[in-house]
C-alpha cells in the first residue's frame, strides 16, 4: 500500500506541530549540485531553510513572497544547515534573493567561512566556484552563548532573542541546542551536528527537523571532505537517535531527497553509525583526491564496459548454442539472466555524464558520486546463482571489485594490502591451469550422463567455456629454490594477473612466461611478454589502472619495455615465516 507523503513539494501547506504557519517545500530526484531548500511563512516573517542553487526556484521564492499582501516588507529569516555551496551558493555569487530584505543565520563557524569568503569550508574550491563574503546577521550557537541569553538588533527588523546552547534536556543526551526566538515571538530550535561539517546543524520548526546532509556523509565523494570528522559524526548520528526517542519531530527532511517519517529516519542514522564506526582512517578528500578519484572512476567505467561486453556476449552466444541443440527452454533462461539492454542503458548514461564533465557542463566532484551510483547498479545485476553456472567466475569475481576498489579510491581508506600469506608459486600454476582446461573434465561430464540435471549443468558449463587467453601462449618457469610466501590477498591477486596477462593480450602480445625471484625481504613476480613484429606496449591508462590494482594487492608493478618484448615485475613483500619451520 502506497503511504500518504509527508509533505508536498510545491505548494502550500499547514506546518506539521505548529499552529497557524504555512510551509512551502521545494524537494524532489536527489541532486548534488542543488540542495532542498523549503520555505516557511510565520504569519509575520518568513523562514527559509537553505536556498540550494536553482535560479528558477529561488524567483519562485520572491514571487511566492510577493504574492502574499505586505510579503515583500517582511524580513526573511534565512537558517543555514551548513556552508557547502550547494546549499548557500546564491548568498555567495548574488541571486534573486538580493531583492529580499534577508538575515542570514548560520552557526558560528560556518557564518564566519561564509562572511569571509573561504573557498575550502564552503568547497567552492572543489566546486569549481568562486565565492564571495556575505555578512551573517544571526551567528548560531557560538561559544559564548552556554547558559545565557543573548539578544541581537537587527536595525529596522526588530529583534532575535537567542536561548543559550545546552543540552536538548538537561541532563539527558542529546545534541546541543539554541532557541532563536524571532521578532513575532515565532521559536525556532536549532541542533549542533557537526561531523560532516564542523558547522552542521539541524533545524526545527513545528515538528519538521531540517536535518541537512548528516545522513549522506560516509558517501564516497562525501567522506573526508574540508571539515570531516569521523568521531563527531559518531556523536551526531547517536545524539539524532536520542532526539528521536523523545518524539518531537514527526518530519525528517534532508538536504537531498524526499522528507522521511521517523522510522526511515532511525534506519538510516544506524547505517550512518554503524559505517562510521567500521571505517576507522579516511583521509582528506581534496583537489588531489579529487582528481585521482577522476581518473579511476573513468579507467571504471572502460573496465565496465569491457566486462559487461563479454558477459553479454558470452551468455548470447551460449544461448544460440544451445537454440542449435534444441534445449529452447534452456538458451531463453540464459538469454533472461542478465539485462543487457539495462546494463548499456547505464553505462551509456555514464558516458554522457562524464562527456558533460570533460565539456564544463558538470563539476568533477560529481563523477564520483555517479560512478558509485553505475557501479552499484550493474552490481545488482550480477547477484545470480546461476549466472556463476556458466559465466567465467574470474571475470565476475572482477565486476564485483570495480566498486569496491573504487570506494577504497573515492575515500581513501587504507586497507590492510596483505591479509593472507599468499604461495605464489601455487597460485601461478592455478592460473596457467584455469587458461588450458575446462571447468568441467571430460570423466566428469560422462558420469553426468545419466542424471538430466547434472547433465544439463555440465553440459552449459562445457559450452559455456571460453579460453580466456587464446592469443596469448602461457607457460612458467619453477624455481629451483623454495620461495617464501608473499603477504598479498591471493583472490584479489589472481584476479589483477589474469586482468594485466588478458591487457597484454590485447595490445599485440603473443607468449607470456611466469617467473618468480627472491631479492632479501623481497619477492618478485616477473612476467616475460613477448610478441613478433613491432614492438608493442601498454597504454597508459591501463599501466595506471594495473598499478593502482597491484596496490591494492599489496604489490609495486614495475615495467621495462626491451628488445621484442615488456618485462612486467610484481614486487611484494615476503611474508614472515611462523617459527620452528
């Protein structure tokens, strides 16, 4: 049963829990570059919470105003959750909001980025946006204000009366809270949750809660931003859950998105703590992680590309197999297993996206958000049993590390590159195995004969088989001593091979041999690619997209270009051999 929303966007309502006002919401499809910005009448002033960045909705902010009789004399309260140009921009760059006799309030520290025009606080640096200052009339739960009142003439427009900050209760948790009082007598409550910036706060009027972008900020793009702080964001999302107990917000209305009922709410900030809690080092994301997060969401989305081409294309060529043999039935369930046309649908608008990045028409900030978005859709589609049955688990096992490895990208998490002692030797001669050999044996596959089922399933992971190196002729070389292990992650690992030996394929080599030397402390892995003819090699992205996955395994990849051929060196660290052995 669909439920009732909570509140309409564009048009005119009572308030929820407060008498006698009108709220007016503008919300709607989450948008990074433009927050919600919500207009409220008081019946003497107005209050806007937030102003996003859309011209066209802030000419209907005045032209709402101007509609009401006297509108245009009353003085417009604007409450800022916090100074990210998303949500203040038009403050910052003049807007149709100049026409209004407006009063910024913000908290103490976001008011003084924004009267001063700081470009790192208010990310207009990783915007692409200048600022300029703006004067705060209403600084918010400033330092001085505990256990006092304070009083603020506003030349003409009467007076704000502030509560002094404390506790939502005393002597019970909660996040710290101010009452500003307007001139009508109106009481707004404003909530102290920093951790997404050190100036968040959440804002109550009636029992709406304006609760910014508290809930968004562990996204990728997001986490590590000017200002983070993982330990106060802890405390927020715990302080939010207390305010939520004691029932006075009905309403949850984020910075982006649609407003959420207090159940939603609830959810939502135990999966902000619980994500917080479990990633214990992000670092800070700015212009350098912005552009290395760039970089790898593109070399993501030619790997997607290339990825779901093969699937794709080895699922319909299965399926026609199958038609040729007579099992319809079979080839129509394979041909359903994954949505191809969905699948390019995605990635076609991924494209377009980063065409609008590359041309000026978006910040680069937002590609990453959008390639988390992609990655996370084509990662649903692959959630399959059966498409593990007849689809090479490598290159699955691949789609599903492009978002991880991406996320590890976008918010710099170090991770442990070397959790397992990894035999090299073991996991090479797997690899030179699972590029000659079908999944299935032939013993097998006849002792299948007399059960339909089992038959059936070897018969489609026979048929299923792809060699997935047949240009590229595979041998090794055994060392004559032993080696120690190394510490690596071994799927991680083989995974990263397979995809640099199918690269080198590509590019025009034709013999690969697997080597392994030991230098010290050190263990290297040395790929000897040969070819005939001209001399070729790696592009550059690939060489940028192999070494960023052999960190992650733990590994320094290492090319040397020679006479006829590229030596390729994997340098790891040998693991710690256990005492006594």
């Amino acid at each position: 049963m669909q439920r009732e929303p909570l509140l309409f966007p564009g048009t005119w309502q009572p308030l929820p829990g407060a008498e006698g006002m009108s709220i007016y919401p503008f919300f709607g499809k989450p948008d990074s570059t433009c927050s919600n910005l919500c207009l409220i009448d008081t019946g003497s002033e107005f209050v806007m919470v937030d102003c996003g960045t859309n011209v066209q909705q802030l000419e209907t902010v005045v032209r709402l105003i101007g509609e009401i009789p006297g509108g245009l004399s009353r003085p417009v309260f604007l409450f800022v959750t916090h100074c990210h140009v998303d949500h203040c921009y038009p403050l910052l760059s003049g807007s149709p909001l100049d026409t209004l006799r407006l009063l910024v309030a913000a908290e103490e520290e976001g008011a003084a980025a924004m009267a001063g025009g700081d470009v790192h606080l208010t990310l207009g640096e990783l915007f692409r946006k200048s600022v300029q200052p703006h004067p705060i009339a209403i600084p918010l739960l400033c330092r001085g204000d505990r256990g006092r009142e304070r009083i603020i003439d506003l030349s003409g427009c009467g007076t704000v009366r502030l509560g002094g900050g404390a506790p939502s209760g005393e002597g019970s948790p909660g996040p710290v809270s101010q009452h500003v009082w307007l001139p009508s007598g109106t009481c707004i409550t404003v909530y102290h949750t920093p951790g997404h910036t050190p100036d968040s706060i959440c804002i109550r009027a009636g029992s709406v809660l304006f609760c910014g972008d508290v809930i968004f900020a562990m996204s990728p793009g997001v986490a590590g931003i000017a200002g983070f702080s993982r330990e106060d964001l802890i405390a927020s999302a715990r302080n939010l859950l207390d305010l939520l107990e004691t029932g006075t917000v009905s309403v949850w209305y984020p910075g982006h998105g649609d407003p959420l009922d207090s159940p939603a709410m609830a959810a939502a900030l135990r999966k902000l703590e619980k994500e917080a809690r479990a990633v214990t080092d992000i670092h800070s994301f700015d212009l350098s992680r912005l552009e290395e997060s760039r970089d790898h969401a593109l070399d993501v989305l030619e790997e997607a590309d290339r990825l779901f081409g093969i699937i794709g294309g080895r699922l319909l060529s299965l399926s026609f197999l199958l038609e040729t043999l007579g099992e319809e039935t079979e080839a129509g369930r394979l041909r359903e297993m994954l949505d191809i046309s969905a699948a390019d649908s995605v990635l076609c608008d991924f494209h377009q996206f980063c065409t609008d990045v590359r041309e000026g028409r978006r910040v680069e900030i937002l590609l990453v958000m959008k390639a988390v978005q992609v990655l996370r859709k084509l990662r649903r589609s692959l959630y399959c049993e059966e498409l593990q049955e007849v689809v090479d688990s490598s290159l699955l096992w691949r789609a599903e590390r492009l978002l991880e490895e991406f996320l590890a990208t976008s918010r710099d998490i170090p991770r442990n590159p070397a959790p397992d002692a990894v035999d090299l030797l073991s996991l090479l001669e797997t690899l030179v195995a699972s590029t000659r050999s079908p999944p299935v044996s032939d013993e097998a596959f006849i002792s299948a004969a007399d059960d339909p089922e089992a038959f059936r399933k070897a018969l489609v992971a026979r048929l299923a088989f792809f060699p997935p190196l047949p240009e590229l002729f595979l041998d090794m070389d055994h060392p004559e001593e032993g080696v120690p292990p190394i510490r690596s992650d071994r799927f991680r690992l083989f995974d990263s091979l397979m995809a640099l030996l199918e690269d080198l394929e590509a590019s025009g080599f034709r013999e690969a041999r697997l080597g392994i030397r030991q230098q010290a402390r050190a263990v290297d892995l040395v790929i000897q690619a040969g070819c005939k003819g001209a001399n070729p090699g790696l592009p550059p992205a690939s060489v940028r997209r192999h070494r960023r996955r052999f960190r992650l395994c733990g590994g320094d990849l290492f090319l040397s270009p020679g006479e006829g051929g590229l030596t390729c060196t994997i340098s790891f660290e040998a693991a710690e051999q256990e005492k006594g052995r």
